[in-house]
C-alpha cells in the first residue's frame, strides 16, 4: 500500500550536537536525490549537503536510508542527521514539506509500524513507556517488552486457547463426540493450566504497570515538620530522578523520587495554599487533580506534639478512598522508638527523617500498599492491558463453570474460550478498534 511521506524532528527541541529529522513513505530515493543530489546506498552514512531549493546548503551532515521492508516503520525510510540547532532544524523540516512530506502527527512512525507488522501494539506502547521511564527499573522492564517479552507470554496463552477451541470445535462439528472426548484431549486439564499461566502474567503484568505508572503519595503535614527533610531521606543516594509524566509540566508542588526502580509521584499539600496568582492557581488545580487519583496520604506530624486541628481539616479535604500513613518525625527528639503500629484509620510509623532511624519501615510500608513484591523479568504494561488479562481471566473462569456444570453447553464453553482469545488479541492489537489506536499514538512525541 503506497502511503504519504511524513517527516518530523526526531530529536529533543533545542540545541544538540547532532540533530535528526526522520522521513518515511514510498520509494524515498527521489526524495533524497532531490534534497542531496546523491543516491544513498541502503544502511549506510552518506555524506551529504542538505540544500534548499535554490540549490544553496542549508546543512551538511549524514544521510541514512533504510529501504522498505527493513526499516522500523516498514517503508522506506530516510534519517538526516544535521546540526542540532532549533533553526536549522526547522528550515531542514521546511525544506522536507517542499519536496512534498507532511509534517508527522504524534507517534504516527510507531503507528505505521505497527500497521506494517514491524511491531505489536505492546511493543509500540513499550516504545513511548521507555522514552518515559522514571526509573532504571522501569527503562529495563521497558526494554524487556520492547523486545517482546510480554508479546510472547500472551501469544503463548493465546496459542493455548486456540489449540483448546479446536478441539471444542470438532466436538461441535460432531455430534457423536461429546464431553467424554474433551475429557480424553484432556482438555480440562489445560484450562486448569491456562488460568494458572494467565495469573502469572496478570502478576508480572501488574508489577511491570507498577513500575510505569508509579506510586502516587500525597505529602501532608504543617511547616517544619520535617517534609522537604522526609523526602531527601526517602530519595537517599540517588536524589530524586524526576521525570515529567508526557504532557505535563514539572512544578514546584510535585516531585518523583523511587523506592526499589517504583517512581512515587509526591504532592506536597503545603503548596495548596489560598493564591491569587493566576499561574500558581493552574498549578494548584492540577495538583488536586492528580490527588484525586492518588493511592495514599502521609501525613507527617511532629512526634513531640501529634496530630493537630489543621492536620484534620487537611485530611477532611481530602478523598476517602486514600490509604493513610501517619508519620511521627523528630523521635530523635522525643525519644520515642522508631516502629510501625496501627491506629484507628492508619497505619502509623515513627521515626527520624534527620538521623534515619525507621526510614526503613516506611519505605517497605509504601512498597507494601503499592503491592510491589520483587518479581523477576519484569515487563512493563499498562492499566489498559491489565484490564485486557482481567477480562480474560474471567471468560476462562466462565468458561470453567460452564464445563463443570451438571448439563455442560460446550457452545457457551467455545464462546468464552473466544471471548477469552479476543480479550488477550486486544493486548498485541490483533482486536483493537481504530479509535483506540488512536488515542494510544496521540499520546507519543512527535517524530516517533
Ligand atoms: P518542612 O517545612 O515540613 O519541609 O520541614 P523541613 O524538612 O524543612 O524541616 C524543618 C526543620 O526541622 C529543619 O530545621 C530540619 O532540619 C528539622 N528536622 C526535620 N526532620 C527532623 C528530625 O527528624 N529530627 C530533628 N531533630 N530535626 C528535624
Ligand atoms: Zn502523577
């Protein structure tokens, strides 16, 4: 299928040493005869002038060519690297638009990958999830299913259940086959398997949505009571590695440290002061935004003195839902002891942010409610495809009672295995509705 040639800056905005602009489409050896005046050969650097129309340079750099098929959105491809100045870049991309490409849209080379077979939908959503990453731990879990790992634990669930349809099926087709036939195949027996092999993924599939989404903490507690203090202990050696969620933009009242490669996005509520600063009204909007969808409030109080009147108001304001942690900081002066208790409505620890007495406690509390448990091989995922292994998990448990009823319907049984197979489909993109699609690639950087 021929498409239409899109072009974008393929790196980060501002200056760099090296800039890239990349190029797909249809036959793209005219496009760079027509840009360089030379004939690329395929994978290998050209040296070339990058010139305008009127044949001046605009830049000399690099050209690559990745003929169609071997190339990462499958068609050919052309990468000029130039000079990594903003402008050059754009009168490079201007140049492109001239001969004829259109500016890419978010994540449209993923996209194309993904139409041409190149890679699965995981694997796409793998690719912006490591351009993302906030941790080591979530870059390499990344990477693992970039690569394909977690595509293949679903195509080998995905190859059971079809293996166990068949033999449904031909029980369908022949009447005089009956239960006792699926019994011989044995073919309880695999379901019984298959749904143990699903709970393993969804569990390392959780964990993997751990590491990309992170853990998000809602920091509450008056003025020097040791906040700003907590979080650099919390941090400890490698201080905060912050990365920005994509669309977002970093503010004073959000940082992300990690705990064991968990990003914990942290809120602190001290900034949600009455303003009449417009600026700082966005910013405070977004915040409560983002507490509304958090996992747990700490509430640090000074240990000599509790829990306050204000420290109530705050934590009225407030969603219920959230998980309570009640920090008492500064034992070191009031010589209490470092531990976790529970309490009425939290779970309470004290401890010492300046000495560093029970900072242990607290970050396995966190790991604890965030469900973290060290799993090897950890391959990142998304809520949408823990949703996806769910909705799998139940038609084959449906599946399940169907069969171990007194009067057993094996086509009910061949619909949830069906089911079942189209709800794990949804995960590579083998079933996946054209809308979706879109929003998942909308939310890519440009130029991937
Ligand atoms: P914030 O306003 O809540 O962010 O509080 P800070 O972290 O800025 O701490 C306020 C003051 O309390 C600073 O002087 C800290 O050094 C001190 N502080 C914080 N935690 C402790 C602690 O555990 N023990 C003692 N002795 N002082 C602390
Ligand atoms: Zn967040």
């Amino acid at each position: 299928m021929k498409s239409d040639t899109i072009a974008a800056i393929a790196t980060a905005p501002g200056r760099g040493g090296v800039g890239v602009i990349r190029i797909s489409g249809s036959n793209l050896l005219p496009f760079a005869f027509a840009l360089t005046g030379k004939t690329p050969k395929p994978r290998y650097a050209t040296l070339a002038d990058f010139k305008a129309g009127d044949g001046t340079a605009i830049d000399s750099g690099l050209l690559l060519y990745f003929p169609d098929p071997h190339s990462f959105t499958g068609e050919d491809v052309l990468e000029l690297q130039g000079h990594g100045g903003p402008v050059v870049m754009q009168m490079l991309l201007a140049r492109c638009l001239d001969l004829g490409a259109r500016l890419a849209e978010p994540g449209e080379f993923s996209r194309r990958a993904f139409l041409n077979g190149k890679l699965d939908l995981a694997q796409a959503e793998a690719v912006a999830d490591l351009i993302d990453a906030a941790t080591t731990s979530a870059a390499r879990s990344a990477v693992r299913s970039l690569q394909g790992e977690f595509s293949k634990a679903i195509h080998g669930l995905t190859d059971e259940l079809i293996n166990l349809r068949m033999l449904v099926e031909a029980t369908l087709d022949f009447p005089e086959e009956d239960i006792d036939f699926l019994k011989a195949a044995n073919a309880f027996g695999r379901l019984e398997n298959l749904q143990i092999r699903l709970a393993e993924v969804f569990d390392r599939a959780g964990q993997g949505k751990l590491l990309q989404a992170g853990l998000h903490v809602v920091l509450a507690g008056q003025p020097n009571v040791g906040k700003s203090s907590l979080l650099n202990r919390l941090a400890g050696d490698d201080l905060a590695i912050v990365t920005p969620i994509a669309g977002t933009t970093r503010d004073a009242l959000r940082s992300t440290i990690q705990i064991e490669g968990i990003p914990l996005h942290i809120i602190d509520t001290a900034g949600l002061r009455e303003t009449e600063d417009e600026v700082e009204k966005i910013g405070i909007e977004r915040s409560w935004r983002e507490i509304e969808r958090s996992d747990v409030v700490l509430l640090l109080v000074d240990a000599r003195s509790g829990v306050s009147a204000a420290d109530r108001e705050i934590l009225d304001r407030l969603p219920e839902r959230l998980q309570r942690i009640t920090v008492y900081n500064k034992i070191d002066l009031s010589g209490a002891q470092a531990e976790r208790h529970d309490e009425a409505e939290t779970t309470a620890i004290a401890l010492s942010a300046r000495s560093g007495d029970g900072i242990e406690l607290l970050r396995q509390e966190l790991l604890r409610i965030a469900g973290w448990h060290q799993t090897e091989d950890v391959f990142i995922a998304r809520e949408r495809h823990l949703r996806a292994l769910a909705m799998a998990q139940e038609h084959i448990a449906a599946a399940r009672s169907v069969v171990e009823s007194a009067l057993p319907a094996l086509e009910l049984f061949a619909e949830e295995l069906r089911l079942a197979q189209h709800a794990l489909g949804e995960i590579t993109g083998e079933f996946t509705a054209d809308d979706l699609l879109g929003v998942i690639f909308s939310r890519f950087c440009i130029g991937k």
